[in-house]
C-alpha cells in the first residue's frame, strides 16, 4: 500500500530548477552585497566590520549597512536577519538606523559623503534592476 501523505521532501525531488525560480520572488541586494558595497566604501573590510570592535571606522561602517539594509532592502530581511551578520540583536539594527538618520538631519560633514554615496550606489542598482 502506498501513502499518501505528502511529505515537504516529495516536493525536492519532483520539481525542477525551472519551477523555483517562478515561484521565489529574487531580490536585488542580499545583507552580503550591502556590506561588500559599505566595505569598498568606507575602507572598513568585511572581517573588520563583523568583528566585535568599538573602533569608530568599524561601528560607523556597521551603522552604515544596517541603515542601507533597513531603508532599501528591509522586506526581504527582518532586524533581526540584518543583524545576525554582525551577531548583533534587532535593537542594535533600529538604533544604528537611528544613529545614521541624525548624521544626516545634523549634516555631519564628514560623515554625510559616505551616506548618501552608500545610498545612491543602491538605490542606482535598485533601479536598474527593477527595469
């Protein structure tokens, strides 16, 4: 006698490479291609910004991604996704956010030019995409 269960696994096997890619919704940045975008940016390379460092070129390369993350690609991640990538909890996420909002509404000088070309890289690549 043959069961009829359906088991999540039946579902590997049947389907082809063709009917994932229908069906899952892609994305046009990952958490990874924000924080290699932050790294040739700031200077700051990925190992440095995922160590568990208080140097200030670190954490505002962190904040940086968090923001980026946050702001263009958050649907597809959650905070708390976001900042697993730095082992880091929800929190430090929304507060980083925070953190860069005020560099922008105060015009911090010589933070401000690294913001807006982090966000101009990904919202250009953004609307590339989606064209």
């Amino acid at each position: 006698m043959v069961s009829r269960s359906f088991r999540p696994t039946d579902v590997s096997y049947m389907a082809t490479p063709d009917v994932f890619k229908k069906t899952v919704k892609v994305y046009p940045h990952s958490v990874i291609d924000v924080i290699m975008g932050v790294s040739a940016i700031t200077g700051v390379t990925v190992e440095e910004m995922k160590m568990q460092s208080r140097v200030k070129e670190r954490v505002f390369a962190r904040q940086l991604v968090c923001y980026i993350c946050q702001r263009i690609i958050q649907p597809k991640h959650s905070t708390a996704k976001i900042g697993s990538h730095f082992s880091k909890d929800h929190s430090n996420v929304v507060t980083s956010y925070q953190v860069i909002e005020n560099y922008i509404h105060t015009n911090d000088k010589s933070k401000l030019p690294f913001i807006n070309q982090a966000v101009n890289m990904f919202k250009t690549k953004s609307n590339d995409h989606a064209n």
